[in-house]
C-alpha cells in the first residue's frame, strides 16, 4: 500500500474531496436536511473503511449499502449510526442483519415476514425503511398499490419491528428534462398519502447525487442518498463539477524504439509509422483499466498527454513517446487524475470505453493499492 518505487500500479484516493463533495450536496439542499452517503460496492471502488473513516467528520445521519456483508464492516469500525441496506435480501441476510442492527430495505411482504420471524427468533427489534416503486421496477412496493400494502406495514410497527423510513429511486435524475423526476416525485407522493406513517423519527428520503444537485424545489423530502459525486465522478447534464478524488497511477517498466512498421499487441492492432518510441506501462484490465482503451485512450507523462497504442492487456499497457523526452524506467504516469496541470476525469474514461464512471471505478481491481491522502483535511 506505498507509492514508493517498488510498487508497479496504484490508486491516490483524496480523503478531503470526499468529504468536501458530500458538503456541497448538502448546501445544494439547504437546512434541515440530512445525507446518507452510499458507500456500498467497497466505497464505489476506493476502500469501504477508509471511505467511512473520510467521512465521519462530516457526521452524516449514517450510510448506504447494498449487502448485509458491507453492513457488517461498518459496524466492525465501531460505527454506530444507522446503516441501511438499500437492496432486497436473500432469505439467509435477514438473520445477521438484525444481528447487526441494520436497517433493512423491504419491497414485499415475503421480506417482512422474514425480518419479523429473524427478530423474534433473535429477541431483538429491527428496525426497516420502506422501498416505493415509482417508475425504477427492480425493487419496491407498487406506488399505485399502497392502499393495499400500507396497512399490512403499517400494523407491523411496533410489534417485533421499527419502520423508520421511506424512500423511491429516481431514475433520470442525470438528464437535464427535469419531467420524470417531478412524474416520480408526484407518484410517492400518492403513495405517501394512503399511508399511515409513524410519527417517530420517520425518515422520508429520495433524491441521489443528481437530485440534491438540482435543488429540492417543491418537494419536501428530509433526507438524500448522494453517491457517484462524493468520488469524483459527474452526477448528470448541467450539474456542476465534483472535487477530483481518484487518481490511477502506474510506473514506466520497459522502453522501446521501434523501426517503421513494428506490431504491437494482442491481434496487432497498431503499427509504428516510421521511428517510434514507446513506453510500457504495468497496469492492464486485470487492474481495471478497461480494454476499450487500446488505441483511442491517453494518459499523462512528464505533464503531457501521450497516447495509448495497441490493445489494452492484462497486465501491460504501451504509450507513444515519441513526442518526449527524457523518459525512464520507473517513471510514474497518469491514467487517471490530475499531472502538471492536465487531467483525466473519470468521465472522460467512461466516456471512452462506452460506459459510465460508476463502472470505472467499481472495476478498479483488488490488485492495486490504494493509497490515501490528505486524511487530516476539512
């Protein structure tokens, strides 16, 4: 987990843009509100743990997963603010997640039925947010079905379960048209109204990174779920640009001056056209670094940008050089951050390999360390 020269490839994750990004969600919301960073899918690719120790200065109501194994990792550093699991569970998950206090996201009545018989069968009482499907489709109770399942929820609470809160997913809140968010918003709204609500520290959350960006509006939801801004990576059209937090590094590990016509890589996909120089670096998609990259991506060396030639491989990509100077063994480039002024934004990756930044980062392998910074920052 160095930087030092031994180390072939790394990730520099900045622990202060972190949490600056979480703070600028939350002035776009305004007062009164409260955030639930996600930090599922090992903190988008950077660390769970170092994410969550980031973020605790900030003092968020708590945080987001998506399994019962990422709740427990939080719960091992000793966090004890509420951590709900935002996804369905299988039957084995509603045990240990009462076991370590999760709170748990249900979208049927097989899932409650499972928590009450798991916390009865433990002695304890589980707490539980309730999912509305309001256009997303993959999970929740029906918004147009809530005068038929409210009640059921609703009589639960206070028996051997707590419902604390309530929530829908938004599923285009990254395109400028804000139509469909005011479509969804208004279909919660529905449901809301057929429901009987505790009173009691009831939790109604609904926007993700691109919904709190665009303001709250007219609608009055208390808390939001921001994911994808806290680690750098655009929250959709028209939105302002997150603090950088990821840098992918890797060291210069062999050099070549290759005459005119030399092949290179997997299926020869490139040529030198005459005298060429080239790098090649100790990172590949075994690291994460998409394939698609091979002969339409660049990277940063000695501040300048050079591009990628030949197929992305495993363990190796090759760069052209040919336009520098002075280039060695062990020298450090830049897939991925900021280097002499220039930079390569996670999503203009994405963008280049027909994806998205999520993907970008969540693919970043187990292979690289990931180095923290600037821990101590505000």
């Amino acid at each position: 987990m160095s930087t030092e020269r031994g180390t072939r490839a790394w990730i520099e994750v900045q622990a202060a843009a972190v949490r600056r990004n979480l703070r600028r969600v939350g002035e776009a919301l305004g007062e009164g509100h409260v955030l639930i960073p996600m930090v599922k899918a090992d903190g988008y690719g950077l660390g769970l743990e170092r994410v969550v120790r980031a973020l605790e200065p900030a003092e968020p109501w708590g945080y987001g997963v998506a399994t019962v194994e990422e709740g427990r990792r939080i719960r091992a550093l000793g966090i004890e603010s509420p951590v709900l699991v935002v996804s369905p569970l299988p039957p084995g998950s509603y045990a240990p997640a009462v076991e370590e206090e999760l709170t748990v996201s249900l979208s049927d009545f097989t899932g409650l039925r499972r928590l009450e018989e798991e916390a009865g069968a433990l002695g304890m009482r589980a707490s539980f947010h309730v999912e509305v499907d309001t256009g997303m489709g993959r999970a929740g109770f029906d918004w147009r079905e809530s005068p038929q399942w409210g009640p059921v929820v609703a009589a639960a609470h206070d028996r051997q379960l707590r419902w604390t809160g309530c929530f829908t997913h938004l599923h285009s809140a990254d395109l400028s048209d804000p139509s469909s968010m005011r479509v969804q918003w208004d279909r919660f709204q529905d449901a809301l109204r057929a429901l009987q609500l505790p009173g009691e520290d009831f939790l109604i959350h609904v926007p993700n990174s691109a919904g709190a960006l665009r303001g709250t509006g007219t609608f009055p939801f208390r808390g939001a779920r921001p994911g994808i801004f806290l680690y750098g990576g655009s929250a959709g059209e028209g939105l302002p640009a997150p603090e950088p937090v990821a840098s992918l590094r890797a060291r210069v590990v062999f050099l070549k001056d290759a005459p005119p016509g030399t092949t290179l890589g997997y299926g020869a996909t490139y040529a030198s056209l005459g005298w060429e120089r080239w790098a090649t670096l100790a990172v590949g998609y075994g690291d994460g670094l998409p394939r698609a990259l091979g002969n339409r991506g660049s990277v940063l060396l000695k501040g300048k940008r050079v591009p990628v030639v030949g197929r992305v491989s495993m363990d190796l990509t090759v760069v052209n050089i040919s336009s520098l100077d002075g280039v060695e063994v062990g020298d450090v480039a830049t897939l991925l951050g900021e280097e002499g002024g220039e930079r390569i934004t996670v999503d203009e990756v994405a963008e280049l390999a027909g994806t998205i930044s999520y993907e970008i980062l969540t693919g970043l392998t187990s292979r690289l360390p990931r180095v923290w910074l600037d821990d101590g920052g505000d």
